[in-house]
C-alpha cells in the first residue's frame, strides 16, 4: 500500500512547493516606476514590491508620481480616500478576470493599505 501511496504523496508535495512557493519568486519583478507606467503587462509581476517597499506612508501626490495617473474609478469599493490601478496578469487566460491594485488612504493622505483585489 505504501509503495503505492508513495509516488501519489511526493508528486502532490512537489506540485505544491511550485505552486505555492517558487512561482510567486519566479514571477516577481523589482519595481521600476517607468516599467509601471509604460508597460501595462508588467504591473502584475512588480505588485508585491510595490505593496510592501514602496508606497506605505507616501501622500496621493507622491503615488500619483511614481505609479501616473490612475485608470479611473474601482472595481467596487470607490471612495475619496481610494486610487485603482489596473494589473492584468499576462498568463490569466481567463479574459474577464482581473485584478486591480487598491491604494487606501487615512484622514491626513497618506498611504495605510495596498492591496490586489480580483474583481
């Protein structure tokens, strides 16, 4: 039963760690404020750099600095305190899912959330 089983379970680890671990690294790029704004495909490769090293604590004209001008209003959540910036993911191949990067600001302007919504 065991030599059966084996084969199943190490496949299933090593499909996991891909996935779940490796892919992500692979796929993420350092963030380039020219890349952002020029190239739209890139967007969903820089997001985690983005929302964990760069914009925490800037004000709105700082983000509109670095990331350029928004695409416009937010999938759900519109709201004076909120920015959206489309990030298509290149490899999705589903055409009508999309995420979007959501930039929350408190009462004084500044940045207290980034996050990539699905919508």
């Amino acid at each position: 039963m065991a030599t059966l089983l084996m084969p199943i379970i190490w496949t299933t680890l090593f499909i996991g760690i891909c996935y779940g671990i490796i892919n992500p690294i692979l796929r993420s790029k350092e963030f380039n404020s020219k890349d952002w704004i020029e190239n739209i495909d890139s967007r969903y490769r820089m997001t985690n750099d983005l929302k964990e090293n760069v914009l925490i604590g800037k004000n709105k004209i700082e983000v509109l600095k670095i990331l350029g001008k928004n695409d416009g209003e937010c999938g759900y959540k519109t709201s004076p305190n909120t920015i959206c910036y489309l990030i298509p993911d290149p490899e999705n191949i589903g055409a009508l899912d999309h995420y979007e990067l959501v930039i929350l600001f408190n009462e004084f302007g500044k940045v207290i959330k980034v996050t990539s919504e699905m919508i």
